[in-house]
C-alpha cells in the first residue's frame, strides 16, 4: 500500500524533473533571444552609466587639469613680465606695421610668442575674469586657458587682436561672456604694459564666420570669442571691444590705427574657423577597448584567485579601469569642438 504522500511527493519530483531549472542551480535558463536581450540591456546600463559619470568629468575633472595648466602659464608669464622682451626692428613678421610716435615703444615691435607660450593675463572685472592667454586655439591650446589666434596681432598692437575661450568645460574661463555689456572694460597686461579696451558690442555668428576677426580701418579692437549657446557649439559668442588707452603706469596711450584693409600685414595670416577644431574619435575607442579589456582581466582573474585574495584583485583591476575610463573621457573632451 502506498504510504500517505507519496503520491504528491512523485508528483512533486515530476514537477521539479520537468522544470525549466538547469541541473545544479536555481534559476531558469536563458533561451537565445533572451541572453541577446540580456546581453544588450546591460550594455545599454553600462554605457548610461559612463554618460552619467563624463558630466561631472567635463565640468570638474578638465577644470582641475586647467588650474594647473593656469598655475605654470602664471609662474612663466610672471617671470617675463619681470624681465621685458628684446624689441625687433620694425617690419619684421609678427611685429605688425611699423608705428609712430609715442605709441611705438608699446604698439607693435614685440615679436608673438611661441604656440604654448603665454600672452597675456586676461581680466574681466564685470564677470571675474583672470586668466592667462596662451598663445594658438588648437584643441591642447584652449585646455590650458584662453588662447590667441596666432593670425591677428597680440593685445596692445594695433589690428583686432583675437581670443577664444571654453564657456562649459576646461574651468570655462568664458563662461558668463554673454553678460558683458556695452561700456564694459578688458585688461591685457603684457610686457608691453597694461591696456584697456572698451567693449562695443556682442553678436552671434556661425564658428564659419571669420570675418569677425578681421581689422577695423580707423582703430585697434580685441575680439573675444566662445560657443553659444551655453552646452553647445552650434553657434559662436562674439564680443567686440576698442582699445581705449590705460598703459602699465596709468598714462593715456594713443595706438596708431590698424592698416587699411587688404593691405600687406605679416600680423595677419587665414584663420579657418571661429575656435579651432577638436580631436579624433578613433582615441575615444581604443581607450574605450582598454577599459572594457581591463574589465574583463579583471573578472577572469577574480574568479581564479581564492576568496581570500580577491579583494586585491578587485581593487587593482577598478583602478586600471577607472584610469583607462579617465584617458578615455579626456580623449571624448578633445573630440569635442575646441571651445565647447
């Protein structure tokens, strides 16, 4: 006679033999369609989460490499600013047209630095502006800091003298450019002295636009450029100012005017758009491959270690894919449009 239970007990084990559970574990197989499924769910978590941790990158992370960067610009410019540059003869490139007058000690005889040299100590009261200019607008350039177009003449020389600068990431030293107003001062301390422009006007370009960089006839201006709107780099931000005469000790100083237009200047060269251009994607993925081998490494490696020993694995493994995460956020920032 058959014990009480023992029919539900071998229906039970019927049930459990004919049960979607894989022999030894406790959860249900994944048929093809659900691990591809499985597969790009979690891809799409990861590559969310690596969204979600470049924005505190962008608006942090680049703002600490550029106060270093700020740091050495200051120390150097420091440095020559206690010790003036040897003036060229006149008519030589980079010097601009040869001036006259009392203007010609502080207008135009200061040959432009090398690409990565600093400029000149950029301040902006109105908006708490206090930057060191490096020279060139490529995409390491504007990391460091402002940079000055090396086709248009350095602040203080006749000509429009052109800057660009980050407005969202990299310290975002242009960051509040659309609040100056007609009346506004820019300072440029140079080795040449301390000078003072008024700003004119603000207007928006497309970055193709390049005639906002050309001289004025009758005066000397600084154009001073960035991407707008804010978080985008469809358009350009422009703000035009005219040189109105402070010098290092106060004294008025009169700049000749700019050379006419289309006149022979060494000071100017083409300029191909308003910010310079970003860098290539293909670093993005190599950095990228980096990060996920080490992730990988990682797992492989934890799974063969004794349980004792894993958290060495752990530590060391994240901190291999955090770094490869870094260098590949860093090359994401390069991808971007130089004044973003």
């Amino acid at each position: 006679m058959e014990q009480p239970g023992t029919g539900l007990r071998r229906r039970a084990g019927r049930t459990l033999s004919t049960s979607p559970l894989q022999p030894g574990t406790d959860r249900p197989g994944w048929s093809p369609g659900s691990r591809i499924t499985r597969a790009v769910g979690l891809t799409l978590v990861v590559l969310g989460l690596l969204a979600v941790a470049f924005v505190p990158f962008q608006l942090w992370g680049t703002a600490l490499y550029q106060y270093r960067a700020q740091s050495a610009l200051r120390n150097q410019l420091q440095g020559e600013l206690n010790t003036p540059r040897t003036a060229s003869p006149p008519g030589k490139p980079g010097s601009g047209s040869a001036p006259t007058g009392a203007a010609a000690e502080l207008g135009t005889q200061t040959a432009a630095p090398a690409v990565g040299q600093p400029v000149a100590l950029l301040t902006i009261p109105t908006i708490g502006v206090s930057q060191v200019v490096v020279q060139g607008v490529d995409t390491a350039r504007l990391r460091e800091g402002p940079g000055h177009y090396p086709g248009t003449p350095l602040p203080g020389q006749p000509g429009n003298a052109a800057v660009a600068g980050h407005r969202t990431t990299y310290g975002a030293p242009f960051s509040h450019l659309d609040a100056l107003r007609p009346g506004d001062f820019v300072y440029f301390r140079t080795v040449q002295g301390l000078f003072r422009y008024t700003v004119l006007r603000t207007l928006v370009v497309s970055p193709s636009d390049v005639a906002v960089l050309d001289r004025a006839p009758s005066m000397s201006t600084v154009t001073l450029t960035t991407c707008n709107p804010r978080y985008s780099a469809a358009q350009r931000l422009v703000v035009v100012a005219a040189f109105s005469g402070d010098s290092a000790d106060g004294a008025p100083v009169q700049l000749p005017p700019s050379p006419a237009t289309g006149a022979a200047d060494p000071g100017y060269a083409p300029i191909g758009d308003l910010g310079g251009a970003g860098g290539g994607v293909l670093l993005v993925v190599d950095w990228l491959l980096v990060a996920l081998a080490a992730v990988v490494a990682t797992r492989i490696v934890w799974v063969r270690t004794p349980r004792r020993r894993r958290w060495m694995v752990t530590t060391t493994g994240s901190l291999v894919t955090m770094a490869a995460l870094f260098l590949c956020f860093s090359a994401v920032s390069l991808a971007l449009p130089a004044s973003f």
